[in-house]
C-alpha cells in the first residue's frame, strides 16, 4: 500500500503504475506503440503540429498569461545582436546574434504537467483533506511545505517527467470541426460515439488522441488580435460532465489527449453548479485521477484536412514538451508525420 495515501479518489488510477509512478498512461506509450505509430507512415509527411508561440497574441483569452518576450544578451556590454565580433577584438571577423527568451509556460500551444491540476482529498480517510495531485504526490517538499525554485518550482510531477518519455507513439485525429463547424458545443459521450461511427476510427489502448475543432486556425486567422467574445463562443469541446464521456476516456486506455483549443472540455460557468467540484471537470480526471496528460492550443487543422482528405486518421505522433525540471507546463513543437 503506498506511503503516500491509503485511499485514493473514485475512479482513478493511483498505484496501477507503482508507488512512485510520475508518468501516469505515458506508461502505455511501449516500445509496441511507437511501431505502431511508424508503421502509420506512408507518404514521409510531416505537420507542424504547433502554433507560432506569440499567438493567441495579447491577453483577451487570459489575463494572467502573456505573450514570449525575446530579450538581449550581452558581451562585454554589447548586445549580442548582428554584433561583430571585431568591436571587441580586431583578430576577429565573426559576427554573432544571440539571444533569451522569456515566456508564460502556457501561453500557446502547451502541454499540462500532472503537476498542473490537482485537488483537496481525503487520502488517508481520516477527515482531513489535503491538496495532492496524480497519485497522491504533493507538489511542495512535504517537510518544508516549499516549491523547489522560489515561489513556483513542482517538487514532484514536474514537466521534465513527460519529456524524458519522449512522448512518440500513433496518433489518432478526432475532427469535430467536420461535423459541428464553429458551433459551439458541449460534446458527449452519444456524440462522440456517433462521430468515431461514421468516420470508422478506432480508439485503442496507448493511442494519443487529438481533437480538431478549428480554433487554432481561427487563431491564426485573427494575427494576433483574437476577439475573445467570439473565440470563447466558438467550436466544440469535450463535456467534462458527461460521466459517461469520462468513462469513456477511461475504459479506451488512450495515453494523451491533446486539443486545438485552450482547455481541451466545454468551460462550464462556474455559477452553474449546484454542488462543490472541480472547476473543470476533464481536467480533474485527466491530470488529477488517471494520469492522463493534456496537450492544448495544438496547430491541428492542416493535418486534419489532410487526413480527411486522404481517409485517414491515424499517423505517426512525436511531442516532448521542454525538459525544465519542476515546471507545471510547457510550449511545445510537436510533429505528426503521416
């Protein structure tokens, strides 16, 4: 029994991977999965599967997050920009341009740590809650109740888990946008069975599973200057209420679930429930119950339209986030070749 907890959350897959597991289903990407995803390869095709990192552009989707700033560096007080190299010595005819970047981990298109999302729970049934996240970890040190880095800094279920994964294995494209457009949609379980039916995809264990549902080229549409009334009121999403939906993430075994929009599921008003829960609800039982790792903002819709096109789903999919120990999320520059 762990260590950690001696009761974990309904529903959840707390120490089906081991005590110390970090990895949540990224477990499922084996050796087996990755030819898999190979063997979808016929034409060497590859798709840029991000989004240019200074888009959505500005705050109007979120406040707290903001636009990647490239800053200078210097040498010996010079910014090292088209700088050449004889300024500081005369023995040198090289030039030289570098540069830092500063950016909000989850601005763009980016990947959930299982350090993003947890909860208050119970995990030794005594009455007493505690915030815990995927398999009963806490994200401070436990003695000194600390982030690892200052202020921030995920002690445990960091980032840098999923990117020593690799995360490469066969990705299977769900394209909602073909059958809803921009409608705005809380899609189900009974939709969604509807849609793998007709367009005959089949969702099997340790697949990475992605959504296109057209925000992400409505993002490049507007350059920079989304107008957020008419983005938040656009395109479908998963419905994070739907029990049966969830059940369905869960009995399916994917291993990823990844997204063209900002959240993945529908975002339900808050003011809306009628009893405490999560604020979001796929979140909670992706990041939270079943280790399941989100990717949002992804750039899906070449790859989608080809794929349609082609009367295929299912392609090759190669994704690490950053390798930077303790962060909750990461940008992302993930590649599907089919």
């Amino acid at each position: 029994m762990s260590k950690r907890w001696t009761h974990r959350p309904d529903g959840s897959t707390w120490g089906d991977f081991g005590e110390d597991d970090q990895l949540g289903r990224l477990n499922l990407l084996t050796p087996e999965k990755v030819r898999e995803g190979v063997a979808e390869v016929k034409e060497g095709l590859n798709f840029c599967l991000s989004l240019p990192l200074d888009l959505p552009g500005g705050t109007a989707l979120n406040s707290r997050r903001h636009p990647p700033e490239l800053k200078p560096v210097y040498r010996e007080g010079e910014v090292a920009f088209c700088l050449p190299m004889s300024r500081l010595n005369p023995m040198i005819t090289s030039a030289t341009c570098d540069d830092a970047m500063y950016f909000h981990s989850q601005y763009s298109t980016q990947w959930d740590a299982l350090a993003h999302f947890g909860g208050e729970f119970d995990i030794h049934g005594d009455g007493n809650k505690k915030v815990v996240f995927y398999n009963g970890f806490a994200v401070v040190d436990e003695e000194t109740g600390k982030p690892s880095q200052g202020e921030v800094g995920a002690v445990s279920l960091g980032i840098e888990h999923m990117a020593e994964s690799c995360v490469q294995g066969r990705g299977v494209m769900i394209d909602l946008h073909a059958h809803y457009g921009t409608e705005h949609k809380a899609v189900g379980y009974d939709d969604l069975m509807g849609i793998l039916d007709v367009d005959q995809i089949e969702v099997e264990e340790g697949d990475i599973v992605l959504l296109h549902t057209g925000w992400s080229d409505m993002l490049i549409d507007y350059a920079g200057d989304p107008d957020a009334d008419i983005m938040f009121n656009s395109g479908a999403a998963f419905n994070g209420r739907d029990e049966k939906l969830r059940q369905w993430i869960t009995d399916s075994g994917l291993a990823v679930l990844v997204c063209d929009n900002r959240a993945v599921e529908y975002e339900w008003d808050v003011a809306d429930a009628t009893e405490p829960g999560p604020s979001l609800g796929l979140h909670d039982h992706c990041l939270f119950r079943l280790g399941v790792h989100l990717g949002e903002m992804f750039n899906l819709g070449p790859l989608a339209r080809w794929l349609r096109e082609n009367k295929r789903s299912r392609f090759l999919f190669t994704g690490p986030p950053l390798r930077m120990p303790g962060a909750v999320g990461s940008p992302a520059t993930p590649v599907a070749t089919v």
